[in-house]
C-alpha cells in the first residue's frame, strides 16, 4: 500500500491553529504558518504567527523568522506542537516591538 502525500496537493500548506496563550493581558491565537522554499522543496519551512483577539489597541499579528525545519508536514506539526505555553510566549514577546512588551 502506498501513502499519500504528507500535505494537501493544493499547492499551498494550510496553516495550523497551535494554541491559544494569554500575554500581558492579551489572548492571542498561535498558528503554524509555512513558506514554500523553492530551493529546497523536499523541506517543510514553518514560522509561529500570532494574532490577537482584534486589530484594536495598535495589537496586529506578528510573526517570527522560519524556526521549524523538518522532512514532512506531520514532523514539522509535532516539533511545534512540542512548544509549552511559556516558550510560545517567549516566541510572541520576540515579536512585540519594544513598547508592547
């Protein structure tokens, strides 16, 4: 029996809801965002986008730079999925600029 493929074919990879973290008194969303690396596309390239409740406040989304490097989607989903609460808020507060910290 032959597997499929390890990502929808729809050309582009879904995002992936991670989690739901409280920073400084805000609940923001985390998701598992990919890059296609045309360079390298055996690889699947991911990132942690994190959006807040609304875009009020001066609160948007942020993201980190590619930080997940992994051989198949399902790899790269459980390596994120590996974050606890604190790191993911360590990750979110690297992305804050300076006063929203």
């Amino acid at each position: 029996m032959s597997q499929g493929p390890s990502h929808p074919s729809s050309g582009s990879l879904p995002e992936f809801h991670l989690a739901t973290i409280a920073h400084d008194g805000v609940i923001w969303d985390a998701y598992l965002e990919f890059e296609e690396d045309m360079h390298r596309p055996p690889t699947y390239r991911a990132r942690l986008r994190f959006e807040p409740p609304t875009a009020g406040e001066g609160l948007g989304s942020t993201r980190t730079t590619v930080i997940i490097i992994e051989d198949s989607y399902e790899q790269a989903v459980t390596k994120a999925r590996g974050f606890d609460d604190r790191q993911l808020q360590g990750l979110l507060r690297s992305t804050l600029p300076d006063g929203e910290e």
